[in-house]
C-alpha cells in the first residue's frame, strides 16, 4: 500500500456522478498533491492498474463493471487575483467561481452560470454558453503527467476549439490549475448570470440525474455541400446545427431503453428516470445517433465522456 496516501477499495462511481450511474472503482483516491499524485500513478504503474482522473462528475458515463483500476478525484484548490488576471485550482467549482468573479466585477464566464462541474472539466472541454468559451479567457494551464511532471501551457498552445481542447485528446494531461484573464465591468454581473441560470433550470432542474447535453452540436463549417444540402435551412442557429434538432426530428424525444430516457423536452438530454444503466444509455444514443446519420448523412459526437467497460 501507498505510504502517505489513503486508498479506498470499492467506491461507487454512480455517487461520483450526476448520472448516478457506474459501478465500483476498484481503487479510489482524493489528491490535491503533486507529491501524491505522482506517488498513486507510480503504485498504480507497479500494480499494472489503469488510472482514470475526474472531477465532480459532471460529464461523465461509467461503466456498468465500475472501473479496474484506480479513480482519482482532483482535489487541487486554490484562488488567486492579479489585477485582471486570477489563478484558479482545477478543483475549484465552476458556478461558485463564476459567481466569485461576478463579485469582483471581472467579465468573461458570467454567461456560462449553471453549467455544473469543476474548472478542470470545463477546460478540458471547453464549456462555453450563451456566447461565452472558457477556452477564450485561458491565458495558461499548469498540468501534470507521469512523463513531464508539472508544465505550464500558455493558452494557444491547448487547441482550444468548439467543445475541445488538447487536454481532452491527451488525459495524460491533467489539470493541476489555471490562469484566466478576465474584463473589468463597471455594471453588476451576477442578475446577468440569474438570468441565464433561470433559462438553464428550465431545462436542467436541480434534482436531475443527467451529464448535460449528450452530443455535441455541429458546426456548420464542418460539413459537406451534400450534408448540408439535406439539413432545412432554419436549424442552422449562429453557425451551428443543434443535435437536439435532429434528434428530435427522428424521433427522439421521450424515447426509453430500459431507465434510461431522452427528455421529452429535450432531445438532446438523456435521463436516468430510476436505475438507468450504462448499457441502456449506449444503446438508446446510438439507436438514434444512427436514425440520425441516416436522415442527415451527419454523425454525433458525444459531447460526455463515456469510459469503455475495460478501462
């Protein structure tokens, strides 16, 4: 066992996830320490184990199975304000940051209110809404790997692009904290932010058992003359497709494979409606990701992190 370091056997994962849906880590760590850190990849290294890092959970599908090997919570804190600029732990809640930046009048993520999860997710996913990206405002990410240990990244060098970033296509890479440049304003920031947050619960009301939108959006840029010759003209919305359009134009809505159902409001917002499992969620997405590849000639892309059955 790992000196300096507590190891919990058998956590379940549906608790560490606002799907509440997963099985059991077979290891389960809390580390907001790079000395730790670096001690539980090298036991996991010696035990052959896969390692898998996340934050609230907020964005993520587990595996019926639970996951082999050891889970690691990011538990790296910290606030910090340089003028317009300020450091945040990856750790760090995003709607709280959001609302401490509100505070302190610096603009920037104010549109992005109720989007849960940690600043380390939505980095790696490049959260953005109502016109806002995080991505926009990085200026550097510190980050950790087994193979170069703690580097700072400035902001062009992470790829940020609509709903991706490096860090997503590299989970070497993980968040350790960041730096983000905001814009004083001189007018209140937060009725913004209860504004936008009052049209979220309308379609994320709190007690919901779900990671968000399942797929991501399409851009229009992305596709081809024929593809976009099959798509009517008015669900091109900013440059955008939304998946909840053509999901809900085959049929999606209120669609159900065993506990596991889309939103009858909603296309795009899969539900766990009791004891939902994995495999019910793989099987009703891609069910209709299909019927909507064969109407439209376009394939979804989840916008969640689904983690294989074998780790």
């Amino acid at each position: 066992m790992v000196s300096d370091l507590t190891l919990l056997p058998h956590v379940s994962l549906a608790e560490q996830s606002t799907f509440k849906i997963g099985g059991l880590a077979r290891w389960f760590a809390r580390i907001g320490d790079v000395d730790q850190l670096e001690e539980a990849f090298s036991w996991a290294c010696e035990n052959h184990l896969p390692v898998l890092v996340i934050g609230e959970g907020s964005n993520i599908l587990f595996p019926d199975e639970g996951f082999p090997g050891l889970v690691i919570k990011n538990r790296f804190f910290g606030f910090g304000r340089f003028d317009d600029e300020v450091e945040l732990g990856g750790a760090e809640n995003l709607g709280e940051t959001i609302r401490r930046l509100n505070r302190l009048r610096l603009a920037g993520l104010e549109r992005m209110y109720g989007i849960p999860g940690s600043v380390a997710g939505a980095l790696v996913g490049n959260a953005g809404a109502y016109g806002q990206e995080i991505g926009s405002v990085v200026v550097s990410v510190t980050t950790w790997s087994r193979a170069h240990g703690v580097r700072v990244l400035d902001g062009p060098e992470l790829g940020f692009r609509y709903r991706h970033s490096l860090l997503k296509c590299n989970r070497e890479l993980l968040v350790l904290a960041c730096r983000l440049r905001l814009t004083p304003s001189v007018t209140e920031l937060q009725p913004v932010s209860e504004e936008i947050l009052a049209r979220r619960l309308v379609k994320y009301p709190a007690s919901l058992r779900c990671p968000g939108s399942f797929f991501k959006n399409v851009l229009a840029r992305d596709l081809t003359e024929e593809q976009l010759a099959r798509v009517p003209p008015d669900f091109i919305q900013f440059g955008k497709i939304p998946a909840g359009r053509l999901l809900e134009e085959v049929g999606a809505k209120g669609a159900a494979r065993g506990d596991a159902v889309i939103a009858d409001y909603h296309a795009n917002l899969v539900l766990n409606r009791g004891r939902a499992s994995s495999r019910d969620v793989i099987a009703l997405t891609s069910d209709y990701a299909a019927k909507v590849f064969d109407r439209f000639g376009i394939r979804l892309e989840p916008e969640i992190l689904i983690i294989e059955e074998s780790g």
